[in-house]
C-alpha cells in the first residue's frame, strides 16, 4: 500500500532560522532537515554548522544554495559528514550532508 506525500512526511517550519525539520519514512530518501541559504542574510557558515550539530547519526540536512559551496566541502568531511551535491535548476545548488 503506498503512501500518499502528505501521509509520508510531516514539515514542522522554523522561521527564524530558515530549517524546516521532515519527520520521514526511512524507505524514502527525503533529507530530515532542509535549509535554504539563499534566504539566510549575511553569512551562512553559522546557520549551516547548526543545523549540522542537530542531525543525529544517519540523518541527513538538505542545504539549498545559489552556488555550489566547495569550501564547505572540506569542512564537513572533516567533521565525519558525507555529502552529495546535485544541481536540480541553473542556479542551484542542493547538497545533501548526511551525519555518519
């Protein structure tokens, strides 16, 4: 029996700090957390290293940007993360950065 979207996710927003955390089935490959930093104003290296600390082992963090954030690459790798980096529209870049 498949699942409808709605029944297979629950959002819950956090405006202030732009991160919306997804309650998820475990068969699906939708991040527990998505943030957007196209949204954030200034720099972004805080929000994103915040959003990181909250994941618990296996989660994942869906970062949205306008570039394809190579420093950070380094940053999170060194930290024991794992990423992939897709480009869904010119523009944009998601990178997926799961913990463990």
């Amino acid at each position: 029996m498949a699942l409808e979207p709605a029944e297979r996710h629950r959002v819950k927003e956090y405006p202030l700090a732009r991160l919306s955390v997804c309650m998820h089935r475990e068969d699906t490959e939708t991040p527990d957390r998505r943030l957007d930093a196209r949204e954030i104003d200034g720099e972004p290296f805080d929000e994103i290293v915040g959003a990181l600390e909250d994941l618990d082992e296996g989660e994942s963090l869906l970062l949205v940007n306008s570039f394809e954030p190579v420093p950070l690459y380094d940053v999170i790798e060194a930290r024991g993360f794992q990423h992939e980096t897709a480009t869904p529209t010119p523009g944009e870049w998601h990178v997926t950065i799961t913990k463990g």
